[in-house]
C-alpha cells in the first residue's frame, strides 16, 4: 500500500472512532501531513461538536504553537469525506482548510447532502488548492453506508440481525430460548451502541420481555422501537423501563409519558414498514437494528426494506419451532465468534 493510501486508511481508522456519536452526521477522520509524517489528525466529535478537519488542525496548533500556519501552508490533507460547506452546529469546514492553504487536499468521497454536494471542493479549488477524489472511495462509501442510505433514500440503514440454530430454527413459539453463545451476545450489544434505534415486535417483547440496552458493553443506549398495534406490552415490561427512550408504534394513540412515546398509525397494517422508516427519518434516526421476532423481520424483508443481514448460526439443533426467517442476499463475511458462524450479507 503507497503512502497516500495509508494516510487516507488512518484517516478511515479514525472515521470509525465516532460510531454510536455522530449521527445523523456522518464518521469522517482528517489527517494532516508535512514532509511524510503525520503532524496532525483528528475525527468527528459527538454530534453538535467539532469535525474532524477542525480536530486535526487544532492538533497541529496546540503541538507547534506559533510555527503551526507555516507548516499547514507546507501540508497534504487527508480526509474520509468532502469537507462541509455550509453553516450548520458549526461553521464550514472548506472555508477553514481555504485559509489555511495547504498544498493539496485528498478527499475520499464526495458529500451526497445537498448543501455540500461538490461545493466543498468547490471552495477549496476557488482558493487555488489542488483536490484528488477517489481515494479509498469505496471503502469511505461503506464506512457511512447509513449516512449515504439517509440522504438518498429518506430512511434509516436497516440492520437484520438473529441468531438461528443449526437446523434453522430462530426459537420456539412461546418460550425464552438462547442460542447464540456469550461472545455473540456481547458483540450484538457492541452493534447497539453503534446505531441509533433497535425494533422488535410484540412477541419477541412478551415472551423475550429485552431492555434492547447495551449492559454487556459501553456506550449509548439506542432508542428503542416497539411494534405493539393494540397495546398489549404490560407498562412494567423491561422495554419501557428508564434507561432508553422508547418509541411504540401502535393503532390506538398517541401520546408521550416520560421516556416513553406512543404513535398511532392509521390504517396500522398499510404499508407498514415504510411508515415507519419514514417515521424514524424524520426523527434524524439514522440507522436501526431489527431484532425480531421472525414476522417482524419477514415484514421488512418481503418490503426490501432492509440493507445488511447479520445472522449468528450455532451448533444446537431444535428439531421443531420457529422457522428462521426467509431472505437471498449476498454474503460479505462469514467468521466464527467462538463456536458460532457469524455471516454478513448485503441485499
């Protein structure tokens, strides 16, 4: 791997470090180079702070004091996506790099959001800075795949995600049963604190009874999306206890109590799953995990409403019970987390 590619994959490493913080903004990482060494880097701040150019220029300042505009003048930019053009929490981030007039700036990918779209690089070429596209494109498109996903398709990137046993079987009817081991079930709770809503249906809320929260890793509990048309959860189910905001979407009312938010839908079975996701776009929700039970996932899957499918495959067998869902998609990864076969698909 050549040099640029290199600082443009840290620059990626670094993207990866706001997970679970930035939404709806995107994960971009900035890296600033002068004479081949890294004298600068940084990455998004939790959503309303700074971004990642702003990070790393700042890093330079603090390092190299009154010799830091000197050397930024002398520097390559990297970074994972075009620079913000526009005023939002915070000010642009290409006017800041056009002042700095650094040698050349490297972007990945260019910014689908329409108020940067192209002018971000705009800008930087207007102040006579030389910009490469292109890259690690491919590799910064999947980093924010749920970004992308949000602006260009007015949803949130949809997550299926269930553990089956070896004969293909996601649980019984009407009981509790674990099948996937304890490294899947701590790595499930990783995926939750890096996405921003988590939905189950009515029976996997009565008969599971989950809190949906993230107590077997760190971060930010997601929101927490329940399918409950006639209201049947019991109030002192874990689903709406206090440690995550929850959202039920129903056929009877709408109301807010606390951390818990009821909305109705009329015609509830209409077009179900595109209500929601259009529900939860506007909610600036940029990703969602669906966990079950297998008609809420079968429900999203016959819609095409779904993106990546993670499927935990263990060694047990049932013999009888509920059917693993039915999807075709296409595999990306497969590795074993202990004893299970981990595989990733993509529709």
């Amino acid at each position: 791997m050549d040099m640029h590619r290199q600082y443009m994959q840290r620059c990626l490493d670094l993207a990866l470090l706001g997970a679970g913080s930035v939404s709806p903004n995107p994960m971009v990482g900035a890296v600033i180079v002068v004479n081949d060494e890294i004298i600068g880097e940084g990455y998004t701040s939790p959503y309303g702070g700074p971004h990642a150019e702003v990070n790393a220029v700042q890093q330079v300042m603090d390092r190299y004091g009154e010799e830091a505009r000197a050397l930024l003048a002398r520097s390559f930019f990297y970074v994972s996506l075009e620079p913000c053009a526009h005023y939002g929490k915070t000010p642009p981030c290409a006017n800041m790099i056009a002042d700095l007039k650094p040698l050349k700036v490297y972007v990945a990918c260019l910014d689908p959001f329409s108020k940067v779209d192209g002018k971000g690089v705009g800008i930087l070429r207007a102040a006579g800075i030389e910009v490469e596209i292109g890259l690690l494109e491919k590799e910064a498109i999947w980093l924010n795949r749920r970004f992308f996903t949000r602006i260009g398709q007015y949803r949130p990137y949809v997550i299926l995600k269930w553990a089956q046993t070896k004969d293909g079987f996601i649980g019984k009817a009407d009981e509790q049963i674990w099948i996937s081991n304890a490294a899947s079930q701590q790595l499930t709770h990783r995926w939750r604190a890096e996405e921003d809503a988590i939905l189950v249906g009515t029976n996997t809320a009565l008969i599971d009874n989950p809190s949906l929260t993230v107590r077997h890793w760190h971060g930010k509990h997601p929101i927490r999306i329940l399918l409950d048309k006639d209201l049947v959860i019991p109030a002192d189910a874990n689903i709406f206890d206090e440690q995550a905001n929850t959202i039920v979407f129903n056929a009877k009312k709408t109301d807010w109590q606390a951390n818990v938010k009821y909305i109705e839908l009329e015609n509830y079975g209409l077009y179900l799953p595109q209500n929601i996701l259009y529900q939860l776009y506007l909610m600036d929700i940029q990703s969602i995990i669906i966990e079950g039970g297998r008609a809420t996932l079968q429900l999203f899957i016959d819609a095409g409403l779904w993106d990546e499918a993670r499927v935990f495959e263990s060694e047990t067998q049932l013999l009888s019970g509920v059917a693993a869902p039915s999807f075709s998609g296409k595999v990306v990864e497969s590795k074993q987390i202990s004893n299970d076969l981990l595989t990733t698909y993509v529709k």
